[in-house]
C-alpha cells in the first residue's frame, strides 16, 4: 500500500496542478464576464449546493417548504430561512432574518452557474490537495519535505478558500481579489515544486552561467510586472464602473502613469526572455521551458494589444491573466530545472 500512495504522489500533484490552473481559468472567465457576485453567499449559492436556473426559484411562495439558510429575494433584499418550515398564505418575516454580510440581491442565472463552476473547480482542486497529502505520507520516513509541502499546500488551498469568501463579503474589493489571485499563484508554485520533486528521470542539461543569471532577474521582473498589471486591472474595474460595461472603447482613455509603466515593461522582459531562448537555443542547453515561456509572453503581449487598441474584444481579459498564470508557472519550473543543472548538469 506504501508503495501505491508513492506511485500515486506524482500523479495527484499533477491533477491538481491542472484543477488549480482550471480555477484560474474560470476566475478569469468570472472577471470577464462581470460575474462575481453570481453567487452572493458562501460556500452556498444562494442558500443552495446546486443553484436555481430561474429567478422564480427566489422569489417568496406560499406552501412551499424552505430550508434553514436557505435564500429568498424580497423587495430587492436577501432573507435567510431562520428553519425549516412551510410558507403559509400569508408572508411572516418571523420566518426569515436579513442577511448581513452585503445588500447585493441581484439574480442573473449565467453570472450564477459562472460563479458556481468557478466554485465547483475550486473545490475538486481542494479534494485533489487533500488525496495527494493523504498520499505524501508513505514518503514520511524517506522525504519528509513532500509530506510537509503537500500538507501546506492543503493549508493554502483552505485560505484560498477563505479568501474566496472574503471577496464575496466584500463584493468583490479590489485589494482582495489581487490577494485571492496571488495566493493562486503561490499554490501553483507548491504543487510544481512537489512535481520537480519527485521527478525521477535523466534529463542531461548543459548548464550555462549567463542563461541562469538572466533568469534570476527575469522572474522577480515577471512578477513585478504581473502585480502592475492587477494594478492596471484595479483601474479598469474602477472605469467600468463608471462608463459602463457596453463603453469598453472608454476604459483605457485616460489611463494613469501604472498602465505607461506596465505597457512599457513588457518591452524589456521581451529583450530578456529573447536573449535568454537565444542562449537555449544556440547552446542546446535542453530548458525548453524557457522557450515556452517566451511564447506565452508573446500571447501575454498580443492579448494587451488588443485590449489597448481593439476595446477589450471579448475573451482577451481572460486569457490574458490566464497566460499570465501560465507565464509564472514555466519560468518557476525553469528555475527550478536551472538550479537542479547547476549542481548536477554539464557547466559550459
């Protein structure tokens, strides 16, 4: 059975890799699709696990048998089952109490099911966690450190959770939803240590001092420029609001000195990552993850030219925080394959 679990650690850490970044891609979707609400409470959906399809769902019907927490909509405001019970002829707020948590009460059936799949992924990606934690135990005694990891990423997948509903609470703050996607990040980062980790395979790497130098500083740049970018989104949030959802041609008019800067910055982790897939190339150095790092900034930088000088066509949001998730991902992994080669590869 030890043995199982071992073989079982690698597999696990990828499936949940893949849920995670299936989370992310659904958050994205959410933001894009001004969706974040589509639930107003949590974990539940309106006081459900499987949320109604038709507003009619919500709304207050005499002989009808409700649930302790479960949600109604009335005069424009959310009420809680304070029990069991069923509704006679005649409305009694005896039955129900206010929630509190925010005054959102507004019900649209595709932000809802948005935000449900969004919160569905979430929490396979959570069951996912806790199997391979489960399953880090038979390394105990030979590798502590998995144990240990898996186990943390069981605690970081539980505040993700908890930030999730903060966001809720907060109706969708925007210092919170950076938080919220940064800690996504973070356990995108634990589960590809577990995958390195545990990789067992002969790969033969020609180490080359420049390449790891160059990605040394290529990494802290990327992240620098990912959180201008939440600041950029934070503003576009900011102009949505006021011109509205249909005026996307507005968003970006007069944007501020953190759009310059994170526009122009992508120019300069392009020279890097360029000059960096140059040295993989002609060294035949054998991190291709570099390489593919440099393409998903390539499509990184093409989704903000259309955002900028094509009004936000749609799905460009999406994927560019998508790719910028994946961005983080392989040049973690590539740094990780770096330090690995610089102990054991070929030194040029």
């Amino acid at each position: 059975m030890i043995e199982r679990m071992k073989k079982w650690y690698p597999g696990l850490a990828k499936t949940a890799l893949i849920l995670v970044y299936l989370v992310i891609l659904a958050g994205a979707v959410v933001r894009m699709t001004g969706s974040g609400m589509g639930c107003p409470d949590w974990p539940k959906c309106f006081g459900y696990y499987i949320p109604p399809t038709e507003e009619t769902e919500l709304l207050w019907t005499p002989g009808k048998t409700y649930m302790e927490g479960q949600v109604i909509i009335r005069e424009e405001a959310l009420l809680v089952a304070r029990n069991d019970f069923t509704s006679t002829s005649d409305f009694s707020m005896a039955n129900w109490e206010p929630y509190t948590r925010h005054d959102y009460a507004i019900f649209n059936a595709t932000h809802t099911w948005i935000e449900y799949i969004n919160r569905l992924l979430g929490a396979l990606a959570g069951l996912a966690m806790l199997l391979l934690a489960i399953s880090s135990l038979a390394w105990w005694k030979e590798k502590r450190s998995r144990t240990l990891f898996a186990w943390l990423g069981v605690l970081a997948i539980g505040f993700q959770a908890w930030l999730g509903a903060t966001v809720v609470y907060s109706v969708l703050e925007p210092a919170k939803i950076t938080l919220h996607m940064f800690m996504a990040l973070v356990i995108v980062g634990m589960l590809l240590w577990i995958i390195h980790s545990s990789d067992t395979k002969t790969r033969h790497f020609r180490y080359d001092r420049i390449t790891s130098r160059l990605w040394w500083a290529i990494v802290p740049l990327s992240m620098l420029q990912i959180l201008l970018g939440t600041q950029v989104r934070q503003y576009i949030d900011h102009q949505s609001e006021l011109v509205g959802m249909q005026a996307r041609e507005l968003w970006l008019q007069n944007p501020d000195i953190v759009f310059y800067v994170h526009r122009s910055f992508s120019i300069l982790l392009l020279i890097l990552h360029v000059w960096a897939a140059y040295r993989v190339y002609s060294m035949r150095s054998g991190f291709e993850k570099i390489n593919a790092s440099l393409m998903v900034l390539l499509g990184l930088i093409f989704s903000g030219i259309a955002m900028n000088y094509f009004a936000f066509p749609w799905g460009s949001q999406a994927t560019h925080l998508f790719l910028a998730s994946l961005l983080f991902g392989f040049q973690w992994y590539a740094l990780m394959e770096l330090k690995r080669a610089s102990k054991t590869g070929i030194s040029s």
